[in-house]
C-alpha cells in the first residue's frame, strides 16, 4: 500500500487548485522577430545602419567529435526567434526595415547522420523574417561582444559599434509582448505538472537523484527537453546551501526536501521552489518557519502593484522574517528595528526578493537608466537570486 502524500499546508488547510490554467499553445501565432529589432532599432542613437547578430555555432568537446549541448545565443533568439538551429546570423537594415535570417548552407554528407537540414522554405513558414539574403554596405553595423567573425572582410572595421546595441536589446527585453508571456505561462504549466509529480513521490522516493529523475521526465514527457537552470533537489541540510545541484543524498530521516526547478520552452524560462515535508506531515519547528515564509510571500504580493518600489517590497520581507523569528525566540536582544538596521535578518534571508524571468532565468534588467533596471538594482541583499 502506497501512501498518499499530505497535501495540505500547516493546520489543516487545503491549497487552491494551482493547475486550474488553460492557454491554447497550438494558436499561437509565429514569434515576434520583426517587432523585436523594430524596438531595438528605435532605441539606438541612428536611424541607418545594420545590426549584426551571430547565433550559437555547433561545438564540439575538446579532441571529439561530441557535441557540447545546444543553447541558442539569447540575443539571437530574441531578434529571430530560432531556438534550436546552429551556425546562423541575423542581420536588420534599419534603414530598410528588413531582417534577414542566414542559414547554414545544405550539406548532402551529412543528410544521412542527421537528416534534412530546415530549408529556406521551412524558415519562411515557421519564423517571422522577411527575406534570406542581403547585400552588405558601409553603413554602421551594430553588434555585441564585437561579433565579427562572419562579417565580409569588405566591411571596414571602423562602421561596427558595439557600444549601443546590448543596452537597447536589453531594454527591449525587459517589456515582455503577449507572445512572450505566452511561452513564460507554458514553461510554469510544464514545471508545476512536474513539481506535482515530485510531490506525489516524495513518500516513496529513496534518493534526491530520484526525484530528480521523476521531474526532468515529467517535464520531457510534455515536450520541455531542456532544463531553464540545473535543478536544485536538496533534502535536510542541504536546503541551506542555496546552489545546491549534487542531488544524490538518500532521503531517509530527513525532514524537508526542497527542489527549485523550471522547465523552459521555446527558449523562455520558469524558475518555480517549492518545499515539501518528506514524511508527509510538517514537524512543528518546520510549520512555524513555513508559515514565517508564507507570510512573507502573501505580503508581498499583496505589495506588488504599479508603482510601488520593489526595494520596499523587499524590505517589507526582511521586517516580517525578523517578526516571526522574534517570536520564536531565534532573534533576541534588542528590538525589530535594532535587527533590522544591523542586518541581521540577511543571514537568514540572504538574497533577492526575486529576479526578471525571460529568454535567460536571472533575465536582463534594463539599461541603468530603464525603469526596469531601478526595481531591482541596488538591492540591500547582495545577490539576484531568489
């Protein structure tokens, strides 16, 4: 006989269906490149010029001939919309509006090891770019990280900039369209199925490799191959360490396990933690620092509306923690106030209230100068994580 996992938080209450969410994927129209450089060219200090973009060439292990797992070069992505193609470049006339997508060429010797390449024609059904060919001028060409490996020798050095371009893709990226936030919506359906299954074995499971296991297949099953970050499943002690990717310590006597995972699709993130009692049933220290944290968060999101500055969200997390660790008696000697100026909450609270979530999971925040960059910049805590 199996055991069935308890499922209600501390004191008996039972949680809302968290999986009561429907989106059409299949409806979805074709991924916004166009809108994208259109944005960025808006941004840069011209309104000539081209901008250069590589995408992420194949790469093979050092002395073999196995490749390096693919991840698609994130600006790339966000000016094509190519997830999963490479040895590509992407080049924009902002003068001309008009993006062009170059494919590598068909190779006949490798059609039997890997099969038919995408054609121009596939490229021109699935993705949004306008033509696949373009003749190179001595206008300005904007790039970043001086991507000029595939440039023709023809264009002189002097027209490339990479001053301007990173900063107003940046900005760009911060303003999530309805596209976006689509496939953010998929990646956290896929990812709380996933959580669910763990949480339905975390009774019967013997090992964090285990569990590990059952979320990276769930998440497969659903189509998301690929992991937004290396999955955190860390029992006991191991909760502590906030990086924590061994994920091999059997579970046997451990109070909690905690697992931060996020499936990605389409090349967008969900970064989702969760903790959960091993046994079943939450030990009394273990239901008072749950509650302490589910404060916190209610709170919080309560705080977050349009307007209000996310550091004073923030500082709103650390009062309530030092409040509730008050009144367990783990923080004394002086009042909520007197902790809260010496910082002492930061040692049990010791990162970011949280993080933009895009095309990267720690996703870009905006040029200084951006509203979004000032939400989370500057932070009293020293880290990005959440």
């Amino acid at each position: 006989m199996v055991a069935k996992p308890a499922l209600s938080k501390p004191g008996g209450q039972q949680p809302a269906d968290i999986l009561n969410i429907h989106i059409a994927a299949d409806s979805m129209e074709k991924y916004p490149a166009k809108q994208h450089a259109r944005n960025v060219a808006r941004r840069l200090p011209t309104r000539s010029g081209l901008i250069y973009l590589e995408g992420m060439p194949e790469v093979l292990f050092e002395d073999s001939d196995e490749p390096v797992k693919f991840r698609q070069k994130r600006y790339f992505l966000y000016l094509t919309g190519v997830v999963d193609m490479p040895d590509c470049f992407v080049t924009y006339s902002i003068a001309q509006d008009k993006l062009i997508l170059y494919i590598p060429p068909f190779d006949p010797n490798q059609v039997l090891w890997s099969g038919f390449p995408p054609s121009i024609t596939d490229c021109i059904f699935k993705y949004d770019i306008m033509e696949f060919h373009f003749t190179f001028q001595s206008s300005p060409i904007y790039t970043i990280h001086h991507q000029v490996s595939r440039i023709p020798p023809q264009i002189p050095r002097r027209f490339i900039s990479d001053q301007h371009l990173q900063p107003a893709i940046d900005d760009c990226r911060v303003y999530k369209d309805d596209y976006e936030i689509n496939l953010l919506r998929r990646a956290n359906i896929i990812s709380a199925n996933a959580h669910c299954a763990v949480l339905k074995a975390v009774q019967t499971a013997q090992t964090e490799a285990q569990l590990e296991g059952i979320f990276v297949q769930t998440c497969i099953a659903q189509l998301a191959r690929t992991q937004a970050y290396e999955p955190i499943v860390a029992s006991g002690q191991n909760c502590a360490t906030l990086h924590y990717t061994r994920n091999d310590a059997p579970l046997r006597e451990k109070q909690l396990l905690l697992i931060d995972a996020g499936a990605e699709w389409a090349g967008y993130a969900s970064d989702v933690t969760r903790t959960y009692p091993i046994s079943g049933k939450w030990t009394k220290e273990a239901s008072e620092i749950y509650n302490i944290v589910d404060e916190m968060q209610r709170e919080c999101i309560k705080k977050t509306v349009a307007g209000v500055d996310w550091r004073d969200t923030h500082l709103l997390a650390h009062r309530i923690a030092i409040k509730g660790l008050m009144s367990l008696g783990i923080m004394y000697n002086g009042t909520a106030e007197e902790i809260f100026q010496c910082g002492t909450s930061r040692a049990f609270f010791p990162h970011g209230i949280g993080h933009f979530l895009g095309l990267d999971t720690h996703d870009v925040e905006g040029a200084p100068d951006s509203p979004g960059w000032s939400l989370l910049s500057n932070l009293e805590s020293t880290s990005q994580d959440s």
